[in-house]
C-alpha cells in the first residue's frame, strides 16, 4: 500500500501568505502595548516574533501600521514565535493594501 503524504502547512492554508517583515504594536490581555516583529499575513491571520510568548488561546490586540487595532487568537507559539488568527478577517482589499504599504 503507498505511503500517504499529508499535505504542507503552505497547502493546508486557505489564503495566500504575504511576508511582510515590519514593526507592530501587540497588547496581551491587560499588560502594556510593546513592539513586535509582524513576519507574515493573511486575511484571516498572521506570524509574529515576540520577546514573550503568549499561550496558545490567548487573545490579543495588534496594532498594524496604517490599520485599525485588532482582536486575534494565539494558535500555536513556539520559539519566541506566534501564529494568530484575526477574530475577524482582513478585507482582501485592506490586506492587499496593506502587503503593498509594507513592501515599499
């Protein structure tokens, strides 16, 4: 019987992952805003590097340049590292301007 492989992390994800690689403000629960490393986005979430590293289900806050401040969930953590998901997702058209603001 052939092995089955599973599919990538790249193929299991339903929207386009954009590197970005700026600056963003990040507030967990009630402790003070501090600055993190935004690596990638989505609409529907993205990847920080962090100094600390929430626990995974932990909600937060983030501050994009030039974007509203909003509620995403911590989905796994590892390595000074976080993937979040937005409690409500990006408009293609807000991640599409924000990838291209993020780029120049």
């Amino acid at each position: 019987m052939p092995d089955k492989q599973q599919p990538s992390d790249e193929q299991q994800r339903r929207q386009p992952r954009a590197t970005v690689n700026c600056t963003c403000d990040v507030r967990v629960g009630q402790r003070q805003w501090h600055q993190a490393r935004l690596l990638d986005l989505t609409t529907e979430g993205f990847r920080l590097a962090l100094t600390d590293t929430p626990a995974i289900g932990t909600v937060l806050r983030i501050r994009l340049p030039g974007i509203s401040i909003m509620e995403a969930e911590v989905c796994w953590a590892r390595n000074f590292e976080a993937g979040c998901r937005f409690i409500q997702p990006l408009s293609p058209y807000v991640f599409e301007h924000f990838v291209r603001q993020a780029g120049s």
